[in-house]
C-alpha cells in the first residue's frame, strides 16, 4: 500500500501514478462536493479539473499540513465558492442594466445624465478601450479598420497588405481577447457588440 507521502511526492515529481491515484480514488469524491455547492455535474467537474490542473502547475511549492484528501477537498470548496461568487456578481451587473434599460423606456426625460447609466457605459467604455490598446499592432488596426471604420475584410487586406484569411484571422483573435477580458459584463450591449 502506497503511502500519502509517498503520493505527494509523486505529485511534486511530476509522476502519472501519483495522478492517477487522485482520478482513482478521489476524482469521484471531489465531483460530489463540487455538485452540491455548484448543483450542476458538467460544472462540478469542471471545478475539479481545474483544482488538479492547478496542482499539477504548482506541484513543486505543493505544501499538505493536512491529509492529501482535506487539501483537495477545500481546494474545490474554494474553486467553487469562487465561481458562485463570480456568477453573483455577473448576474447583479445584468440586473442592474436591466434596471437601467426598464428606466430608459418607462420613463421620459434625459435618461443619459443617469448616474448609473453613466457609470456603466464609462466603466465599460474604459475597460474596451484598455483590452484594444493591449492588443499587438496589427490585430489592433485590423479591428479597428473593421469595426470603426466599417471597412469590408476585403477593404482592410489592401489597405494593410494581407490576405483576408489573415485579416479575418486577426479579427477573431481580438473578439476572442475581448470575449475573455470583459466577461464580467454580461450585458446585452457588450453581446450586441461583439456580435456585429
């Protein structure tokens, strides 16, 4: 019988028998606490995987004070106390822009001067314009030439001198980057943006 020392160890080596003993013996453990916090299998298992997945990348600063089980078991409490409190937090931003939407359309006036309509669009607004100034040059001005300019993939390869396989290809790097840098705001404008 192999010892829970001898498996950390593995862990930290890197070894696949030491993996393999967490997916035999504790994987299914593991999904069950994930599923009752989360209430969802496919996201449970996703909270799991990333727990090893972070065990595997951090393996050599591993440090058990505990049993091998009980690390793991709170490492997925917190993954997932982590994801709910992310998922509150997207659903709150959603709300208020709801909020905000029945505001505009129930009532009369200048619903621009808004306080949180202001303090969305300007978060918002600041947070688009930070994740296209970080994109490498080239992605940057083929978007910009295609979502500013309004100019056709056919327009934007002679201007820049690229095939439109390039600048297509260029064009979904920097959806795909924005996708990912603003998914805190689930708002239906940010979707309509990145969806023209």
């Amino acid at each position: 019988m192999i010892s829970e020392a001898e498996i950390i160890l593995g862990i930290k080596e890197g070894r696949e028998d030491a993996y393999n003993y967490i997916y035999k013996h504790l994987y299914k453990l593991l999904c069950t606490i994930a599923r009752e916090l989360v209430h969802d299998q496919a996201v449970a298992e996703m909270m799991v995987s990333d727990v090893i997945f972070s065990l595997w990348q951090n393996r050599q600063s591993l440090t058990v004070r505990t049993s091998l089980r009980n690390y793991l078991i709170k490492a997925v409490r917190n993954r997932c106390m982590n994801f709910l409190a992310q998922s509150e937090r997207q659903i709150s931003l959603h709300q208020q822009y709801e909020i905000h939407c029945e505001t505009e359309y129930t009532q009369d006036g200048d619903q621009q001067d808004n306080p949180l309509t202001l303090l969305i669009e300007k978060e918002l607004d600041m947070k688009i314009n930070a994740v296209i100034e970080a994109l490498p040059p080239q992605t940057r001005r083929i978007f910009c030439l295609s979502r500013f300019k309004k100019l056709k993939y056919e327009e934007i390869a002679g201007q820049t001198g690229s095939s439109i396989d390039t600048v297509k290809y260029h064009i979904k790097s920097a959806l795909a980057r924005l996708r990912t840098e603003l998914k805190d705001y689930m708002l239906p404008l940010l979707v309509f943006f990145l969806s023209i």
